[in-house]
C-alpha cells in the first residue's frame, strides 16, 4: 500500500517482482482541521498580531529533504515584511523561524495552522503532504515545491502554488 501515486509508482520501480500496489490516500479530520479565529489562535500561541505569518512544517528541520537551506534562504528575502513559525524538531535552530514545537495531537495543530496566513512546504522530497493538506484544510493557501505526491494535494493555481523543486526564488516571488 502507497500513500500517494508518486510512492505506487516508486515502490513498484524498487520492488519490480510486486505484482499489486494499491494507493491510499491519507486523510485528516475535517471536525479539527478547520479555519478558525487567526487572532485567538496567534494570542494563544505568543504569536505576533502585527505581520502575515508564514508556516512550515517538518518532522526533523536538521533533515536536508525537508528544504532548510531554501527556507533559511526565503527566510531572509521576506523576514522584514513576514513572520516566520514552524512547528516540528530542531524549528529553533533556523534564525529568524519562530519555533512552535513538535506536535502530534489534532487539536494542538489546528491551532497553529489557524494562527497563520500561508503555509509553505519547503520538502525538496515528499511522498505525500499531509501537512499541506491539513493545512489546506484550515483554510490556508499553500506554497510548495514541486516534489513527489505534491500534486496530488495542491493543484497548481487551484488550491495553491506549486514551484520549481528546490527554487527558493520562484517561491519568493
């Protein structure tokens, strides 16, 4: 079983002699992942109420898949006109990212999805993206790169923005 039709595909290049790969999508909880009220979210978050907020994710930000170099770079171009939060291990390390821990509870999430205004996905490798699409599910727009079962969840100028993969200038802009 693949979670996105990227990983059907890939697990059947890696694994020629399987005769059947079925793809099933994650999903979310759409009674939790939902928009919600930016300005209690940020004040039960210490977030700021004066600037947009930009929100990214990753398991591990140590994890060179996960694009630091490309956030650290956007983070810089835009870190005058934006604030910057992410939640996830090591969000802390990244100067100018506002670090919101690791999370695993539904409720929790919401909360800090509904605090900001853009998630962007800066995964330079992804099978999936269930955080884009919890994201999506809060009422975010998203930015990502375009990689591995991405599209599967943003379509490109319908429900978000797709990007060259790795292209921290195209996701500037």
């Amino acid at each position: 079983v693949a979670n996105s039709h990227w990983n059907r595909r890939m697990m059947q290049i890696a694994l020629p002699a399987c005769s059947h790969v079925a793809t099933i999508h994650l999903g979310a909880d759409e009674f939790v992942y939902q928009p919600g009220d930016k300005r209690t979210a940020r004040l039960k978050l210490g977030l700021p109420l004066d600037k947009p907020i930009v929100l990214c994710a990753a398991v591990n930000f140590q994890e060179p898949r996960k694009g630091c170099h490309q956030l650290r770079e956007i983070i810089t171009a835009l870190q005058d006109s934006v604030t910057f939060a992410a939640f996830g291990h090591n969000a802390h390390e990244i100067p100018g990212l506002i670090g919101l821990g690791f999370h695993l509870n539904a409720t929790k999430l919401a909360v800090i999805y509904q605090a900001a205004d853009l998630f962007l996905g800066t995964a330079t490798e992804e099978a999936f993206g269930q955080t884009l699409m919890e994201a999506q599910l809060c009422g975010l727009p998203v930015v990502a790169f375009h990689t591995g079962g991405v599209d599967e969840i943003v379509r490109n100028e319908i429900t978000g923005r797709l990007v060259r993969n790795g292209d921290a200038g195209e996701a500037i802009t």
